[in-house]
C-alpha cells in the first residue's frame, strides 16, 4: 500500500476531497464550512468513513496509553536544572544522582556539600585554585558514578563490550575527541562496556571494567578539564578508592573498591596507554 | 535566565516525556533523551530568540538528538540496547500500563520517521506545518508520513484484531 502515492485526490462532491483534507478533519485543522463537508463527503463514502473513524480511535488510544506517561510525576533526574557558573553545575548534577542512590552515596553527598561550603566561602577563587577543585569535584562525580552504576547487575552499562567499536565510536562522537577503551586484561580487568554521563561542562565517559573475582573498577573520562598536567591523586569517598589526574585537557579518575596498590597498578597502565604520544 | 523561562521549560517536560515514550518505546531511554534535550536547551537557552513556542524549540533539540542517537545505532551490527529489559523495570500502572506496552510495541513497528509524524500531530496535536519545520521536512513529507504510518497503524491493528493486545487496546478507546 505503500507504492500508492498517499495523496491522491478522492473524488468529492463540492471542491475536490484530499486525503490531506481528511487528515487534516481527523486532526481538527478545518473550518466549519469545510468540516461540514466532509461530513456529508464521508457520509456517502463508507469505505473512507471507516478509515477516519480508525485514524481518529488510533489518536485516541495513542492520547490515552502515553497520557499515563504524561501524568507520571516527573523523575527528579530531569527536573535538577544543571546551572550555567561552574561549579554549581557539577553539584548540582553529583546530588540528584547521590540522592537517588542508597548508603555510600550518602557519604560522598555530604563530602560534595562540603566542598560547596568551601567554594561559597573562597570568593573568588584564584585559578589555580579554581583548577583544583574542578579536578577533585571530578573525582567526586568520579566515585558517586561508581557507585550508582557499579552494583547493576542487569544493566552496569549502556553499550557492552561486545560492540566496543561501536562504543567508542559514539563516545568519541559525543565528547568530540577521541576517546578509547584502555585494554586491561594484562592488569586482569576485562572490557564490560560503557556509558555515556552528564559532566561539569558536558558529557562525559564512564568505561566499567570486571575482574574475574567480580570486582568492578570504573574509568571515568572527562575533557576540558582547564590547567595543569598533574600526578596521580588518590581520594577515598566511602568504600571507593578513587585515583584522578589531568593530562593535556583531560580529567580521569579511576574507582573502585580495590585496595589503594591495586587501583594504582590499574592507574598507571591506564595512563601508559591513553597518554597522547 | 528569568524564573519565568525555567518555568516554562519545566512546563514541557511532561510532554516531551510522552513524546520520548512514544518514540522509543522505553521508559529509560525515553528519559534519557529528555535529559539530554534539557540539558542542551539550559545550555542554550540564552541563544534562544523566542521565535515561536518554546515546547515546539525543545522538540526540535529533541528530533535532532534522536536522528543522531539513530544513526548511531543504525552504524552498529546489531542494536540489542534495551530489548531484554525486565519486565520488572516497568513502572505498576493499572489497567493503563498493560495498554501502554501494547502501544510500546505497536509504535515500534513504525519506522521512526512515520512514528514522529504520527506522534506529534495525533498526541502533541502540533500543526502540521510546525511538525515540517520542526523535522526541517517539506508540508507534504509530513502528510505522506502521517498518511502512511495512519495506514500501516490500520493494518496492525487489523491484522492482531484477534488476539489479546488488541483487546486490551481496544479497552482504552
């Protein structure tokens, strides 16, 4: 039915009848006088009557299936409004993702309220210092991310590894540089996938790895990250280790819930192979 | 940016929520592109000049989002991202939520194309020449699109009329 043209004139009594015209009766698009007409046009026309009738019930049932949909309470996820001044924004979005998720969370919560103190109280923070608490409320968002996705059991990413080009390509898509996935079996994690996640500035990576003991380790890949190279940072939010570092422009920071020697093993083969050459 | 402007793009969410649902059948993924659309509208927001409707702005940063998120998927092999879902993720509804995986369903058996066109002009009721510029589609793309997705709607709605997802659709009418 497709290989019909779909406008084809239908004949009418008045002025020509469209099946646009129709559509456009179903929608409630025509004046009266022309309503009217193609009341009188579809009561002479039982096939056409039968076919506005099913496309004004299809309205119906789409209105009233998705209505459910719109008379949800909206989730709190979409109604926290990233703000425009740094470093609000980070905060912001770490909150309603700590809020949403159970125990360690908390505790990261309160160390991101913290920092909001702090940074309320330095007015205005000189760069340098400024830089540094980007980077430390990356390592935060870092460690809450970690938290929130790593216990997924059905879902701990958005794409898996078994379409890592895939996953690469759209992260390398959506962060506007090229992005990739450190191979890590040779520290004994292996690639489960990734997901995309809203940033400071704008998105950022998350890569998960498994060890065959089940552990999870997340890398967390931010760019823009203004300042310094720096050396490794080693933070604790919790129960989640969180080593971070900025490298031309970019910020990471790798959690898990592996010892401090372990993370660290991780980290710097993670940097040996990412560092741009 | 006024209070007033936040309030509006507040306003819309609910309605680009059952858009989203609509379009992607799923509740995550639908709530995934809302953020991402919300997202780039605060950031652009300063950008916007109140040429029109402020819902008719935030679905066009929505359509663009779900042409890319599209062509990504359309790049891979094999796009499995959410078909085994459990159940379970659904939110309880009663009655309604049974239709509305129906309806889930049913959409995603429209290509995408056909789905917004149906989608905006029978459930957001925008005109069809908002639904042209918001795609960036000619007039009468968009009355082919609705008159073929209408169309095809017929058939499967007609070609299940025996069994139960039609009954429980049916219901709703």
């Amino acid at each position: 039915m497709d290989d019909n043209p779909p406008l084809k004139a239908v004949e009418s009594i008045g002025a020509p009848m469209t099946e646009a015209e129709l559509h456009a009766y179903v929608d409630g698009r025509l004046g009266s006088a022309r309503r009217a007409e193609v009341e009188a046009f579809l009561a002479a026309r039982p096939d056409d009557r039968e076919r506005v009738l099913d496309w004004q019930a299809q309205n119906l049932m789409l209105r009233a299936a998705l209505g459910t949909v719109h008379d949800e309470p909206v989730p709190l996820r979409l109604t926290v409004r990233p703000p425009s001044p740094w470093p609000w924004r980070g905060l912001a979005a770490g909150l309603a993702i700590a809020a949403v998720s159970a125990g360690t969370a908390w505790s990261v919560r309160g160390a991101l309220d913290a920092e909001a103190a702090r940074i309320a109280l330095a007015t205005p923070p000189a760069q340098g210092v400024a830089d540094e608490q980007r980077l430390s409320a990356l390592a935060h968002r870092a460690a809450v991310a970690h938290v929130v996705y790593s216990p997924e059991v059905h879902r701990p990413v958005e794409v898996g590894a078994d379409q890592e080009q895939a996953l690469v390509t759209w992260l390398t898509k959506r962060l506007g540089t090229p992005v990739r996935a450190p191979a890590l079996a040779a520290v004994g994690y292996e690639l489960i996938g990734g997901r995309l996640l809203p940033g400071d500035a704008g998105p950022v990576a998350q890569f998960m790895y498994g060890s065959a003991s089940g552990q999870r380790l997340t890398l967390y890949l931010s760019r823009d990250i203004a300042g310094q190279d720096t050396a490794f940072r080693f933070t604790k939010d919790g129960a989640v280790n969180v080593f971070f570092w900025r490298e031309a422009g970019f910020g990471y920071a790798i959690s898990a819930g592996a010892d401090r020697e372990e993370l660290l093993r991780v980290s710097q083969e993670v940097y040996r192979q990412l560092k741009p050459s | 940016m006024r209070a007033t402007d936040r309030a509006d793009l507040l306003a819309c969410i609910p309605s680009l929520r059952r858009y989203t649902r609509g379009l992607t059948g799923d509740g995550d993924r639908a709530d995934d592109l809302v953020q991402d659309t919300l997202e780039r509208a605060w950031a652009r927001f300063s950008m916007w000049q109140r040429r029109g409707e402020v819902r008719a702005w935030l679905f066009g940063i929505m359509h663009n989002h779900f042409v890319d998120r599209l062509r990504a998927q359309r790049a891979r092999p094999e796009d499995g991202m959410g078909d085994d879902l459990p159940e379970v993720a659904q939110r309880p509804m009663q009655g309604d939520g049974l239709a509305l995986r129906d309806v889930d369903r049913l959409l995603q058996r429209l290509s995408p194309e056909h789905r917004e066109v149906l989608l905006l002009v029978g459930v957001e009721e925008l005109a069809y020449q908002e639904v042209a510029t918001l795609l960036a589609i000619p007039l009468g793309t968009v009355m082919s699109r609705l008159s073929r997705a209408r169309a095809q709607l017929r058939v499967e709605l007609q070609g299940t009329a025996d069994g139960a997802a039609t009954n429980r659709i049916q219901r709703v009418k």
